[in-house]
C-alpha cells in the first residue's frame, strides 16, 4: 500500500493511478467482531459519493466483504447500468480459518523457503477448521507450487503430486475459488 501515508492529494493519486474513483477505509476488530467503515469518493473533486459503517462477528468476515462490495458497486452501477443483478451472499466462513488463510497469504508472499512452510501449515490449520473455505486449498496449492523440488523431497509434507491429488478431491470447491480470482483480475485489468 503505497500510498497509505502519502502526502500526496487524493486528486494526484487517483490520477497516477488511471482512476476516478478511490475507496477510503478503516478496519477494526475486538475479540470475534469486526468494523469496517468505507467511502467511496470521486477524485477529481475530491468529494464524497457514498460512505458505510459495517460491524459483524469474525465468521461473517466473506458475506461482509460481498456486502461493502456490493454496496460500492451498486453506487456506481446506479450510473452505469441499474439493472445489474449482484450475486447472492457470500457463506459464513470459521473465523479462525479465515485468519489462519491471511497469515498463511502473508508468509506466502514472502517467497523463501521457510516462509512457504508457514504458510503450508497456516492453509493446512484453515482447511482443518473449514473443509468447505475453497480459497485456503487455492493458496495451499499455490504455496506447493512455489516450494522446490528438492524441498519437497525432502520435506514430510506433500509434494506438487500429492498436491494434485488434494485439489481433485475438492476439485469444486478449488474451481468456484478460481473462478472468483478471474473475476476480480479480469474486472480489475478492464
């Protein structure tokens, strides 16, 4: 996040971003419960479009992430085209597997060999908590896949074979996180 503590105006950001619109947020969490407050605001003027405070038990973590991006969405639909018809809501996920997928997701970006171990066993935790949470078996195969050949020789833990065979198992639940993650690059390269 570059541009977290810039001092840079909201108007010269957006701009050297390409875009017209930026999203302003804050998170907070409290034991098992989680605020996020959100505006979206139109750069060039610098003004305020729309803005929402949300606040949810940990476990709806994915149906209010679906929730603030449909609201966001809906705002510039509103302009663009009023009859688009929003997905239905996201499913509860366990807390804790879903905290146990973004420590894994950080290690994992890391890229060195001790880090993908982490995060093997943060995806393998999450998985264990939630069968059902496709995106933790998504980053577990990515983290195989980014481990070396020799370190998954010489590890206990499953090769890139082995991987395979996780994912046909669940090759549903892997196929509707996939799908999710075209979605959102796709919408973003466009």
């Amino acid at each position: 996040m570059p541009y977290k503590r810039s001092l840079k105006s909201l108007p010269a950001v957006a701009q050297e971003l390409g875009v017209d619109a930026v999203v302003e947020g804050s998170v907070s969490r409290s034991d098992q419960k989680v605020r996020i407050t959100a505006q979206l605001i139109h750069a060039p003027e610098d003004r305020h479009l729309w803005s929402g405070r949300y606040e949810r038990d940990l476990r709806d973590i994915l149906q209010l992430q679906a929730e603030i991006v449909q609201s966001i969405a809906g705002q510039i639909h509103k302009l663009v085209d009023p009859d688009h018809v929003f997905p239905e809501r996201a499913r509860q996920v366990h807390p804790q597997a879903y905290e146990a997928c973004l420590k894994g997701t950080f290690f994992q970006s890391k890229m060195t060999p001790v880090e993908l171990e982490k995060s093997v066993g943060f995806f393998n935790q999450a998985i264990e908590l939630d069968p059902a949470y496709a995106q933790a078996f998504g980053e577990l195969s990515r983290s195989y896949f980014f481990r070396s050949p020799k370190q998954s020789r010489n590890s206990k833990r499953p090769s890139l074979f082995q991987t395979d065979r996780i994912i046909r198992r669940n090759w549903g639940v892997v196929m509707r996180w996939q799908a999710r993650k075209r979605r959102r690059y796709t919408s973003s390269t466009n």
